[in-house]
C-alpha cells in the first residue's frame, strides 16, 4: 500500500538468527568444514596464507581459549592494526571469550589512541609494529602510561607466542547471549572526535546476514575484502556477511586498486563492498579494462553518498548489479539498501527500503512528528539493529536513541511512497544561506556527472551577509583541468542561482576517514588557514 506518512517498515524474512558471532562460524564450519574459508590477499601470491573453515573456527577457539588466560568475561579488548588474518581470529576469537573487541583506526596517532584506550576503559591492545609509516607500537608504549586499565600490550607479530596458551583445551569458554555486546566501534569522525558504539552480537550477526542476502551474494561465492576492519563495513557487512553465506573471504592489508582487480580476475571472485572512492580508483586504474571481471556477482557501495552518475558507469561497466546501503554504525551499520533488482533509476537516486525487521521514520527535527511523503526530515530507525548506546555516555545516548527506541541518525532524508528513501545530506552539513536551506548532496550530485570533475564535496563557508556561503572543492578527474565558469554555467542549467556555489577550491586529494568518507570539518579547516587553492 502507498504510504501517506513518511514511517515504513521493512520485510520479515529473511527471518532473524537468534546467535551469536561464534555460533554463525561454528555454522559455517560444521556444514562446509573444507571449504576455504580466508585468504590473505597479500600482492605475492606466494605468502597468501590461507584456512578452512573448520581451521578457521578451530584457530578462532584457541585464540579464545588464549584470551581467557589474560582476560575476564565483559573487559574491552582493543585491535589497532590494518587489515589481516589475526584480526579475524581477533574478532571471532574475543566473540567466543566473551570479550568486547574495541576498533581502533591504524591512521590514529598518540593522542587519538590514548583517547580510545581510556574511554573504552581497554585492559588490553594487540598492536603491529607499524603500519604506512605509523610507528603504532612506540606510540602504545607511550601512551600506557597514561591508560589506568591497560595491563596488557600484545604485538601481533608475535601472534605464535600469544596464542600458545589457547592450546590447553581444558580452558572452558564461557556461555555467551545474543545480546551480550561484542564491539565497540568508534564513529568515523566526519563531524568531530568519535564516540565508541556498543554493538552487540545479535545486532551484528544479523546485519551482516542481511547485507550479504539482499545483495545477492551466493552461498560459497569469493568475497573481495577490501574494507577496513575497524569498521562495521569490514568486520561485519564483509567479514560477517561472508561467513553467513559460507564465502571464500580474500583479505587485502589495505585498498590498493590494482591489487584489488588482481585478485578478482585470480580467485573469480564474485561479491565487494568499496565507499566511492574505492571504485572510481579501481575504474581510473589503468589495468581496469584489462581485467577479467566476468565473475563479479555483486558489488556494493555506501559509507557516503553514490553520485548517480557513478552508479551507472558501474552497471553499465561491470555487467553486474550494483546495491547501494545506508545505515551508520550505531545501527550495525545497515538501515537501508537497493535490491538487485530494482531498476536503474531507484538505483541511482535512492536508497532503496528499509532492511528486513527494521523500521524507518522521517521526522521533522525541531517537532519531531513524522512528515507526510516527500518532505525533507531526520532519518531515525528502530529494530534489532541499533545499539546497546554509546559506552560510558549517558547522555549522548539519550540524545541518540529517545524513549520510543528510536535511533535519531542527524541524517537529512526523505521517504516516497513505497518507502524508498533519498538522503540529502546531514543535518550538520546543510547550509543555510540567507534563510534558505540548501543540501550539499543535490549539488554534489550535478557537479559529480561534469566530465572535468573527479571528487566533490559541497561545504558551507562563514559569510558575513549570508550567514553562510555555498562552496566547492574538486577534485579533477585523470588528465582533466576544472574550469570555474564552465561549472557555473553547468551549474545554472540546472539549479536555481542560489545555490550555485560562490566559491571553488581545487584539491589534490581529500581528507577522509579511514572508511573513505570525505571529511567536511577538515576540508573548512584547511581552507581557513589558507591552504587551499580557491579558483
């Protein structure tokens, strides 16, 4: 039936799994003990080590076993390091302890980590030495000090020697619930300094699932890793909705478009889930046409906005369906996702329906009543998927998460009558310029199908008269020169005057998260102090 009120809800099956993230790989290995469960997708082929899956719920049994002799049930854990086989067994290892994994990004620095540390109150770190230059173990060492509840520092390097002690099978794991939290996950800071998510088993075990059936992923297919695992979009949409559909999971350490399209053509592989940025680098890499992509089944985007223009050269390029999700990590991280089979339209300028079990309301921010169809409102979701709240933070939780359960996400979206939804950006992000709201997405959107134009990110500016200013920052595409007038007149072909941005810097690469999310905070920042070249 057509909605009149923006308040829909989404299917009821695929139906919810009552488990928990180690009963889902004990799943996985009892009924596909030999198939190959992980793979390090490391650029030689002849160190890519690789496990069963009963090799791979064996291992992740005695890590849990190894944590058990260091850890209690319930102490936070945390994980700094890149991409690699240990932070699964990490993952999976903590579920089955009865342990909370805390997330911490490889790009942070001291201060950063001293932060996580401390807030998640962690007892303990598994750390690399480095990673791209960032000496993380020297920084560990440093901090300690400083973090009251640190006892344990673990180098993953010498991953032999910690999980020696998981050998002794008379260590008993302790009886775990699906609604025991799991992970804290620290937002990925494109407004401020993180919050720390606590997501719970039943939360994650299910999204995944989710993510990975309304995709299309087939059972036993080859997924292409190439998210960041101290993300929800790595250690769940990938790593989770691999597992619940019994995948050959290929792990890359970090993004690398060549690397990545090498590792489609040699395992075949079928299923990824990039940000934008990732797949305009792989279609910009020069071996893209060269490579064998015939097997791809499915890909998938999210973590910012998909430009329309970007979601057809995909489908029309790979010959594959292309699902888009939206969610944040306080919801597990999936709200919202296209299905395969919608059309191309749907695809490229809407988010889809709300996911199976969860529902979705748009409400006006300052009465907070649902809107009728089409209006522009907050984007708010409640359902299994959303968090226990934010660790230790009473009150930002109860800013978060209101009386009714919902999840207010400070997302600006609107709902059409069959529940499908457009985000317009976030209530932070939109401009108010002279009175009139303007939403960056809509003018991103337009600039993002100019030939000239690479990257985009539309960003308010302080203005004196108008109390803000609409401005651009471009990225070129390969070989190409941006030209301001030619834009503006781009611009004026289509929009009202208005909202034609007034000012226009050009950028060699953007500051993003360590999900890829363009960082808008950053990007005022740099141009205040005088470091970006405006046209």
């Amino acid at each position: 039936m057509a909605l009149t009120f923006s308040h829909a809800t989404g299917p009821t099956t695929p139906p919810l799994r009552d488990t928990t993230l180690g009963a889902l790989l004990a799943w996985a290995a009892e009924t596909t003990p030999d198939r190959i469960a992980l793979i390090e997708g490391t650029p030689d082929p002849a160190n890519r080590r690789q496990w069963t899956y009963a090799q791979l719920y064996a291992e992740s049994q005695r890590t849990a076993r190894a944590l058990r002799q260091r850890f209690q049930t319930g102490e936070r854990v945390a994980v700094w390091s890149a991409n690699r086989p240990e932070w699964v067994l990490l993952e999976f290892g903590c579920a089955l302890a009865g342990l909370v994994l805390v997330t911490v990004n490889p790009a942070f620095r001291a201060q950063e980590v001293q932060y996580v540390l401390n807030q998640s109150t962690s007892s303990g770190v598994f750390v690399v030495d480095q990673f791209r230059g960032n000496p993380m173990l020297a920084t560990v060492q440093q901090v300690a000090p400083a973090c009251p509840t640190l006892r344990e520092i673990i180098r993953l390097d010498d991953w032999a020697g910690f999980i020696t002690a998981g050998d002794d099978t008379t260590i008993a794991l302790p009886t775990v619930q699906p609604r025991d939290p799991v992970m804290i996950q620290y937002t990925s800071g494109t407004t401020g300094f993180p919050k720390g998510a606590l997501l719970h088993h039943h939360g994650l075990a299910n999204n995944g699932a989710h993510t990975a059936d309304r995709m299309g992923v087939p059972d036993g297919g080859v997924w292409i890793t190439t998210m960041p695992l101290f993300h929800t979009g790595g250690c769940v949409c990938c790593v989770i909705g691999a597992v619940s559909q019994r995948c050959t999971n290929v792990l890359l350490e970090a993004f690398d478009p060549g690397l990545v399209l090498e590792l489609f053509e040699t395992y075949q592989g079928n299923a990824m889930v990039g940000v934008p940025t990732m797949l305009i680098a792989m279609l910009e890499h020069p071996r893209f046409a060269e490579t064998d992509l015939s097997s791809v089944r499915a890909i998938c985007a999210g973590g910012s906005t998909v430009p329309a223009a970007l979601v057809t050269r995909l489908e029309q390029t790979l010959g594959a369906p292309f699902t888009i999700v939206f969610g944040q990590t306080e919801c597990s991280p999936v709200a919202q996702m296209t299905r395969p089979d919608d059309s191309v339209q749907d695809k490229a300028e809407t988010l889809g329906g709300p996911m199976p079990h969860v529902e979705v309301k748009i409400i006006d921010p300052a009465t907070g009543a649902t809107l009728p169809v089409g209006q522009i409102g907050e984007y708010c979701t409640r359902g299994y998927h959303v968090m226990h709240g934010y660790f230790d933070m009473p009150e930002a939780t109860a800013a978060a998460i209101d009386a009714d359960g919902w999840l207010h996400t400070g997302d600006l979206c609107a709902m059409d009558a069959r529940g499908y939804c457009t985000v317009e950006g976030r209530l932070k992000d939109m401009i108010i310029r002279g009175g009139e709201n303007i939403y960056p997405r809509e003018l991103e959107e337009l600039l993002f199908r100019h030939p000239s134009v690479g990257s985009v990110a539309v960003v308010g500016l302080p203005d004196a008269k108008w109390g803000e200013e609409v401005a651009a920052f471009l990225r070129p595409a390969p070989g190409a020169v941006i030209d301001k007038a030619q834009l503006i007149d781009h611009m004026r072909q289509h929009l009202a005057p208005h909202k034609t941005p007034r000012r226009w810097f050009s950028v060699a690469e953007f500051p993003l998260t360590g999900s890829g999310k363009i960082q808008k905070f950053k990007l005022r920042e740099l141009q205040q102090a005088g470091q970006l070249t405006e046209l």
